[in-house]
C-alpha cells in the first residue's frame, strides 16, 4: 500500500517495504494501441525497475503519450497486459500518480490552486468529499515542496505555463504514490521550474518510488535519468541509460530526423 499523503508532507515520504521478488514498476506486455488503420504503438514490451527514473525517449509521434495514456486505460489497447509492483493493473491503480501532458488540460473553468491539488486527496477525502483541515494542510505541504504555497488562492488559469506544471506535480505528490507517471513535464517551462521539478522528482526517488517521464530533451537524458525506453511506435530499447542511450540506439529511433551532427553533441555515455 502507499503511504498517505499526510505521512508524505510530514516527512518527504518514507520508503516503502522492499517488493517481493523485485517486482518492475511498471511492467508492458505486447502492448498495441491503434487509433486507425496504423497502429500508434505497436506488440512494445518494458520493463520499468522500481526506484529507477525512468524516461520514455521518441520523436513526435512516437505513441510516447499513448504508451502512457493506454498503460493507464485512458485509451484503450488493442492488446496487451498492464502489471503494476507485480500486481495487475485494477489492482495497483491507487499507486500510480499521473501528470498529463500540459498542453492536454484546458482550464476555462475557474478552479483555485488548492482545488487542483485536493482532487490528488479524493481517496483520503471520503465518500462526501469533506475537506478537512488537515486535507488541506497536506495540499498546502505539497505545493510548498513545488516552491507554488503562495499562490493556493489563485485561479490556476492565471498562472503561467511552469507554474501550472509545478501544480499537477503538487496534486500528483498529495495522492501519495508509488509510482509517477508524467508526460513532458519540462516542456515549454523557465529555468527556475525544471530545477525545481527536477529536485522533487529526485527526492521522490531517494524516497523509493518510481518515477517514469516522457522526455523530449536529449541533452538532459543522462543527467536526469538512470533507465530509459527509446520507441518510434515500436520499441527500439530499453535498459540502463549508461548503456541504452547510445549513438546507434538514437539513430534507430530518430532516424534521419536527428542529424549526426546533432548526436555528437550529445552527452552520450563513453
Ligand atoms: P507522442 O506523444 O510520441 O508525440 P502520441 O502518442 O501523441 O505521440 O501520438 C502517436 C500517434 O497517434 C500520432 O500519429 C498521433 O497523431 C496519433 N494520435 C494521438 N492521439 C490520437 C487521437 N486521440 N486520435 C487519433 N490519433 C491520435
Ligand atoms: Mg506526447
């Protein structure tokens, strides 16, 4: 079980008991998504480590969001089984935090910053959705672990493109997860807020979870990542970064649409 959001904000979250025989995080089984005719995923197995930081690495349109939205049953698979900590999907979904991609959400309806990161605590709230004080003392601990405490009263309309990223991952840290599923979370963002979303998501792996981020910046890959999944509808690789993203894996999976030139500036592993 994961630990409750209000243990989380005291402490910066505890470390869970050690999975039975190393369960993955997040494990795909021949995984195939298809809007239409093409498929957007195709047969794409992974094994995602529990406790690693794991990145899903492809050029646009790879299915990366896809992957992500079909791993959760936002959109359905065409096959293709789902294990969460070795337990099947239905089972462990309570675990799992997800941050859609941003340009995803419209927010035309007037919602405070501290109502996003409550709805994170509905399982904590109750069947009458009571929030308490301590309700939102913990949603105010976690927008304060994203440097955003003092814009709870705001509309999140008004914030700005970062400062609306830095919410959903104070929503996603109140609902106490185990493991971390977030879409592009540094795209279009200032410096300041892929710091500060960095150093969260780095505590959240010195606390034992399981981070897994959809990441378009290949500069940053080693720096933030130690696992990685490359896929251009299928997968191309997957394992530790050290020795995954390499030269010949980025040719695979860019093709022509990454130029050498631009490879060889790339802090690859040696
Ligand atoms: P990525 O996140 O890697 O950029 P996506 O998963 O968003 O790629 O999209 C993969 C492919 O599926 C693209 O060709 C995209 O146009 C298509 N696609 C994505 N969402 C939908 C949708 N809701 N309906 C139809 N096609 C879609
Ligand atoms: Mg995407």
């Amino acid at each position: 079980m994961g630990h409750t959001v209000l243990e989380l904000a005291a402490d910066g979250g505890k470390a869970p008991a050690a999975e039975a025989g190393g369960a993955a995080a997040l494990q795909l089984a021949e995984m195939t998504v298809s809007y239409g005719e093409k498929p957007a995923v195709f047969s794409v197995d992974a094994r995602i480590p529990a406790r690693s930081m794991a990145a899903i690495i492809g050029p646009n349109g790879a299915g990366k969001s896809t992957l992500l939205k079909a791993a959760l049953g936002i959109v359905p698979r065409l096959s293709g089984k789902v294990t969460v900590f070795g337990e099947p999907f239905r089972q462990a979904r309570h675990r799992i935090a997800y941050v859609p991609q941003r340009a995803s959400v419209d927010w035309d309806f007037p919602t405070r910053v501290i109502d996003v990161v409550l709805m994170g605590l509905y399982r904590e709230l109750g069947l009458l959705r009571l929030v308490r004080r301590r309700h939102r003392e913990a949603a105010l601990a976690c927008l304060d672990r994203v440097g955003m405490a003092d814009f709870a009263e705001r509309q999140i309309g008004q914030l700005s493109g970062g400062q609306q990223q830095r919410v959903f991952l104070a929503r996603a840290l109140a609902q106490g997860a185990d493991l971390y599923l977030l879409d592009e979370p540094f795209a279009g963002v200032d410096a300041a807020t892929e710091k500060a979303i960095i150093a969260v998501l780095k505590s959240l792996k010195e606390a034992q979870k399981t981070v897994l981020c959809v990441h378009h910046d290949l500069a940053t890959v080693i720096d933030y990542f130690d696992h990685v999944l490359l896929v251009n509808v299928r997968k191309i690789a997957e394992g530790p970064a050290a020795t995954t993203f390499t030269a010949d894996n980025l040719q695979a999976t860019y093709g022509g649409r990454l130029a050498s030139a631009h490879i060889d500036q790339l802090k690859l592993p040696a």
